[in-house]
C-alpha cells in the first residue's frame, strides 16, 4: 500500500522500528481485530490497536455506557453514559485514528451469532468478564482456526493467554466454566482500575506482534500478575490430548451457550 504524507508521519515510530518498518506497518494496516466487549480491556486495547493503524476492528458489546464503568472502561467519557458502548468506542476511534475503519455490533455474542461474527477477522480480543462467553469464544475460534487472546482480571490480578491453530486453548487450562456465582465477577469483588488497562495493553501487543511476525506470542504461556506485589510469571501450558475442543478425540463440535447467572450477566455487560 502507498503511505500518504501524514500516515507516514502518524506511523513513523513503527516505521523507524528494524523489527516492523514499512511492510510491518502495511501488514498492522491491512489486519482486521475483532474486539469482544467494550470494557475495560476493551477500551484500552481498542485504542492502542486503533493508534498503531489496524485496519478494521470490529466491537461487539450489547450494553450502555454506566457511570461504574468509567473508572477503568477509558474509551468512555461522562457525557456517553447512557449511550450503547460501541457507538462510544467508535467515536473515540475515529477521533483519534480517521484511517481505521470501526464496525459495530450492538448485541451479545451468542452461539447463534458468534461464527458470522469472527468469520471476516484475522484477530479476535477477549475483553469479557464472563465465563461462560470466554468458552464460547474460545470453542468458536479454536473450530473456525482464528486467533485469538484471552484476558481475564480481578481486584489486583490479571491473566492471558494467546491461541493460535495448534497450540494450546482455553479449555486446556479449564475443562468447562465454573458454577454459577462459584467465582466473584468484577462486580462483586471489585478491580483495580489500572489493572484492565496493563492487560487490555498487552492483548493490544499480542495482536500487532501477530501481524507483524515480531518475538514470540504468549501461546502455550499463560501469563499472570499480581499488581500488589508488582510479580509476573509465565507459566507453560501444553496443548491436552484430552481436550474436549481442540483434543485428539473432541466431543464439542458445535457452539454451547452456558447458564449465566443474572450477576454474571451484569458483570458481562459492564466489565
């Protein structure tokens, strides 16, 4: 692709990178993300993925702006609440970066929608606070071979983890989701505001190193922090035979869509 004047300048960080330079950028450029959830890891990988250039990224969240939201979903301000959360985001986006190219859904992901969603992306972004669609995009991407980062966070703590075709998959970790109300949701235990963003960041570089072929993603590596202590570790992860999604023998061939608790949905909504 050829680089206009201003491009070449909004970009020429990357550019100046060895790593990335110009094909880098071109491959950012043509990339297309799927962003799972307009919260707080949303908000900040939507706009550090938007600043960097990707191409397309596409939102899906079902829910309205709410004042709680606002100490750490960063992609909205005080005067969007009450107003959908992917009209908010794209407005934040086109605001900050006219090149990228901001689609909508305003609804769920659901096992009726969720392969029609991911179909056209190279890249899809867990930013969700709900296990039972954190499985459901895992199930969904591991069956259409899509990429894909988990995030997950709660009060002082974070977690990812990156598939690709052939590593390992959520399920691998965890076998199914957990009872109804048997894990606290942000909602009920509260989170550091902060924290979403160092996540939300770090999906945000796991999919521009995707495009660009740069260092090593976290695929078999389930990264965790403790932001009291300040303490990362990485710990390997194998892809499990046994797996029922991506296992020699996989008994999940179709999309499931598990109970959510009434609590659990809220938090969906508003993490």
């Amino acid at each position: 692709m050829n680089f206009t004047e201003d491009q070449i300048v909004r970009y020429s960080r990357h550019i100046l990178l060895q790593d990335v330079g110009v094909e880098g950028q071109e491959k950012i450029n043509a990339g297309k993300v799927l962003i799972v959830g307009a919260g707080g890891l949303g908000a900040p990988a939507a706009f550090y993925l938007a600043a960097a250039g990707v191409g397309t990224i596409g939102i899906i969240d079902g829910d309205v702006v709410d004042l709680s939201n606002l100490q750490r979903q960063i992609i909205h301000f005080t005067a969007d609440v009450n107003k959908p959360k992917v009209i908010s985001a794209k407005e934040k986006i086109n605001q900050l970066n006219p090149d990228v190219n901001v689609i909508t859904y305003k609804e769920l992901l659901t096992s009726e929608n969720a392969f029609d969603v991911i179909r056209d992306y190279d890249f899809i972004v867990d930013g969700t606070d709900n296990f039972p669609v954190k499985f459901l995009i895992n199930d969904a991407c591991v069956l259409a071979g899509k990429p894909f980062s988990h995030g997950g966070i709660l009060r002082f703590e974070g977690q990812t983890l990156t598939h690709v075709p052939d590593s390992a998959c959520y399920r691998c970790l965890f076998n199914s989701p957990p009872p109804p109300n048997a894990v606290p949701t942000c909602s009920q235990a509260g989170v550091l505001g902060a924290i979403a963003g160092m996540l939300g960041t770090i999906q945000a570089a796991e999919a521009l190193k995707y495009f660009t072929g740069v260092g090593e993603l976290l695929t078999n590596r389930l990264l965790t922090f403790n932001a009291k202590s300040m303490d990362f570790r990485k710990i390997t992860v194998k892809r499990s035979a046994s797996c029922p999604v991506c296992g020699e023998y996989p008994t999940i061939t179709q999309l499931i869509d598990y109970e959510q608790a009434a609590c659990e949905l809220k938090a969906h909504r508003k993490c």
